[in-house]
C-alpha cells in the first residue's frame, strides 16, 4: 500500500474488455514525505477519487484481478481508499 495524489483522469475509447466500466485515474504516488515516489500509475477506481484527492494505492495484482473477474485483466494498481 501507498499513499498517492490523484493528477487526472483517463479516457478510453477502446479498452481491455475486463476494463470496461471501470473508472481510470492517473495517480502520482508519495513518497514518506509527500514527494513523488516513481512515474505515476494508471489506476482503476471504485472509490469515486477525484482530481487533487489523496487516495491509498495496493499495488496487488491478484486482488486488481478478482476486483474485476478476472484473470486476463492488465490492472495492476486499484484504489483502496481515499484519505480525509
């Protein structure tokens, strides 16, 4: 887990088919001081984060896998929470 800063929103007009319906943000991850830590991630979200938010970032691949249904998904990041 990781905290991260939500920079935009991504638009798709052809996605994977495990894609479809789910919200795609584009998140720069924190470091433990609140820097960038790495490029930032395309992150699927069920969360309802928005431009600006600070979100908690997982990046578990098997849970991104079962949140969608399955296992030929390319999510890797989703979104845990958003932090007050």
């Amino acid at each position: 887990m990781q905290l991260g800063k939500v920079i935009g929103r991504a638009t798709s007009t052809v996605k994977h088919p495990t894609l479809k319906g789910w919200r795609m943000l584009l998140i720069q991850p924190l470091g433990p001081n609140g820097s960038p830590d790495g490029a930032p991630q395309l992150v699927i979200d069920n969360q309802g984060g928005g431009k600006g938010d600070t979100v908690i970032i997982s990046s578990d691949g098997k849970t991104a896998k079962e949140m969608v249904g399955a296992d030929t998904t390319p999510a890797r990041w989703h979104v845990l929470g958003i932090v007050d």
